[in-house]
C-alpha cells in the first residue's frame, strides 16, 4: 500500500469500518466517521433508536471500533449518565461517554432524559445528528422538521406549517458549559467542536447537520452539497454557545438565497415563489437574531467580540437576496 | 475478525450481548449500479473524495483508490472532487 498522503485536513485514523447498512450518501455515517475522529478510541456510545442502531449492524457485528449500547428511544442520555457515573465509581478516568441520537430521539421522545442530564450536569457528550424527521421508520414529521418541508405524515397540501424546534436554545437555557451546532460538510470544525467538548467536564450538547437522501428526497451525490448549502444560507447558523456566550462560527461573506438549497430537494418541490419567500425572510429574522445574541452576551461577558467582521458581514447579508447565484 | 459468523439456532449464539466481529463481511458493493472512476492525470492528490466518502471506500493513499468491495456508488466524490476527475460510469 501506498503511504498516507501528507496534506490531509483531518486525521487519518479511522474508528468505523465498511460494510455498514447506511443508505447511499448518508449524512449520518460521515458524521459519525469525523466525530469518533476527534473523540479517539476511548470512548464509549450509547445509541437509542435511530438511524444509527440500523447502519450499526445485526447482532453480533459492529461497525464502530468502539464499545456502543443500544438503548430504549427515550433513554440515551439516562442511560450516558449511569455510564459515566459507573466509570467514576470504578475509578476509570478519561473515558467519553457519548450519548449519539438522531433529532427525533432527542426533540421529541428523549427530551426529558437529556434535560433532566443537563439540568444534574452529568459528564457526558450528548450529540444529535439532525436529518429532521425520523428518517429510520420512513421519514415522518419530527419537532425537527423545518416550516415548509413534506413528510409521510405531514404531505404537499399540509405540509409541515410550525417552524423546527430550537433545541441549541433549550440547552443553553439549562446553563450547561458547551453547546454548539456543526454540520457534516465541514468536518474541521465538527472534529475541533468535538475536541473541544471532550475536554470539558458537564453536560456538553453538540447538534450535527446531517443530510439524508431518501428523506430529502435528492439525489445521493448531493448529500454534502445540501448541507454546505444549508450552512451558505444561513439556514443552519454554525454556533457555539460556551457558558452563555454565542459565537458564530462561519458568516459567509455572500449569502446564497435559500432557494438554491430549496431547489435540491424533492421534499421542498411544492413550495410556490411566495412560500420561498417567507422562508428567506424566517431565515433572516432568525439570522439578526443570532447576531444580536452574539453581540449582547458578548457584552454582557466583556469578551472582545470580532467587531468589524460582524459589521461587514451585515452589509453582505443586505444585499444577500439580490446577488450571488 | 471479519467472517461472516453462521448462527443456526440458539445454541451458536453468543453467550454474552458482546459484539463477535466487524461489518466489514458485508461487501456493499453489490449495492452498486453506477461505478466511480478516477482520472489519475487530472487528479491533484487532494484527498476531497476520500474525506467525504460515507462508506470508506477510498483509500487513504497517494494516489487514492476506490474500495470497490465496499463503494456504494452514491457519487458524493465525483459530486464534491474540484477538478471533476471523477466519473460515475453505468454498471458495476
């Protein structure tokens, strides 16, 4: 074999093996591959039902180079917390404990474990790969599902009508030391967020844009394509939110308007001129929000927050709607 | 521990809820109906496919080959490599 090549982004070591039963071009897979990257061998997974208790394996096969347990739907974070407080009794230190769960096991039916984490702040990593919609029993409507998008149980003529929950918010209401939102098609900064939250002692939460073809109902060549885009358009913002304190990671000097990210996706067909409309304007409500969170909580902490780029980006988000194609 | 385990009845299985071996005996390339080829002339070594791979199914080498054991043929490679050295061919 030939050697490594030397100028890679990420490391090279890898923690999950081929043969795994994730669907073409799934979101999910690679996002496991870039985090257990950053978290390394000792690490163990607690896995509720998701998509990832499917691409895992049959009993007795894994994937995963490291141990995982498969847990009841509303239990990953419960079950992380017992984990990690076993592993403080035994005396084993430096182990993460991570509690890995799609948006549905962890907007909807494991919301009260992982509250219930946050609010004892356990040490554990709780990370939530975000397809928005339970995309393992044939893609129904979530709490994660954005306005607009068409589900099995929320169709073209109802489509989804309530915008996505904002579970970054639930957390940070819970005043835990770490949350930050990262997508799949930027692995370097998912593994730095992943590094930085494994060193941290409390309940760290991490939510992971994660594409799926199937559900989206797109081509599989597009699965890192439509993230970046979602990241481009600021429909999922790149944050980190450390004690309180928001930062926004990535201000993309020209916006592309949402209807690129739109235009990929069969689930998002429907939607008429004004409809896509009023889903810019959601997006950019939303994005002013997180600038003045940015800004304030950054006064508030009497952290020097990055002034000049932020006012900079504003004026490119002005002319957002009309340029850049 | 790669093989396939033949488990008949109830006394193959294993006796702990322990994991026997790696999905790695599963060769998802069956899975396949278009086939990635890369261009080695056009290609500049920038590791892109091998980094956006969902099924590991790049080596990790200079240069990068595909793992055709393994490759599922979602085209995220060809989709994503700059230099559009790779080409989505019909059949396996």
């Amino acid at each position: 074999m030939a050697e490594v090549p030397k100028k890679l982004t990420i490391p090279a070591e890898e923690y999950i093996c081929s043969g795994h039963l994730a669907c073409q071009g799934c979101g999910a897979a690679l996002a496991m591959r870039y985090a257990l990257k950053a978290l390394g061998p000792n690490t163990v997974y607690t896995v509720p039902a998701c998509c990832w208790s499917v691409i895992d394996g049959p009993f007795p096969y894994t994937t995963l180079g490291v141990p995982l347990f498969h847990i009841a739907f509303e239990a990953a974070a419960a079950s992380a917390c017992g984990l990690s407080a076993g592993l403080e009794m035994v005396g084993k230190k430096g182990v993460n404990v991570v509690a890995w769960a799609g948006d549905g096991g962890t907007a909807d039916i494991g919301i009260q474990a992982l509250s219930g984490a946050a609010e004892r702040n356990d040490n554990i990593l709780y990370i939530c790969y975000d397809n928005e919609a339970y995309m393992n029993t044939g893609v129904q409507r979530s709490s994660s599902t954005p306005w607009g998008a068409w589900t099995t149980t929320t169709p073209a003529r109802h489509f989804k009508k309530r915008p996505k929950k904002n579970l970054v918010d639930i957390m940070v209401a819970h005043q835990i030391p770490y949350v930050a939102t990262a997508a799949m098609a930027f692995p370097e900064d998912l593994i730095r967020k992943v590094s930085k939250a494994k060193d941290i002692e409390g309940t760290k939460y991490i939510q992971i844009f994660a594409s799926c073809p199937p559900g989206w109902r797109m081509a599989p060549e597009y699965a890192v394509k439509a993230v970046r885009l979602a990241v481009n358009t600021r429909i999922w913002p790149q944050l980190e939110v450390e004690h309180g304190v928001y930062t926004i990671n990535r201000k993309p000097r020209k916006y592309t308007p949402v209807a690129e990210y739109l235009k990929l996706q069969g689930r998002f067909a429907h939607l008429t001129e004004e409809q896509i409309e009023q889903m810019q304007e959601m997006v950019e409500r939303e994005w002013d929000r997180l600038l003045f969170l940015e800004k304030s909580t950054h006064e508030m902490a009497g952290l020097p927050l990055a002034g000049e780029k932020a006012a900079a980006s504003k004026e490119g988000g002005a002319g957002a709607a009309a340029g850049q194609g | 521990m790669t093989e396939k385990i033949d488990i008949r009845g109830a006394c193959d299985m294993p006796p702990m809820a322990k994991s026997l071996g790696r999905m790695s005996w599963n060769k998802t390339g069956s899975w396949r109906n278009v086939t990635p080829v890369i261009d080695y002339d056009k290609c500049t070594r920038c590791m892109l496919c091998w980094k956006f791979c969902p099924d590991l199914a790049i080596s990790c080498t200079d240069p990068p080959e595909i793992i055709l054991d393994y490759c599922k043929g979602c085209g995220v490679c060809a989709e994503e490599c700059p230099v559009k050295c790779i080409e989505m061919k019909e059949g396996l």
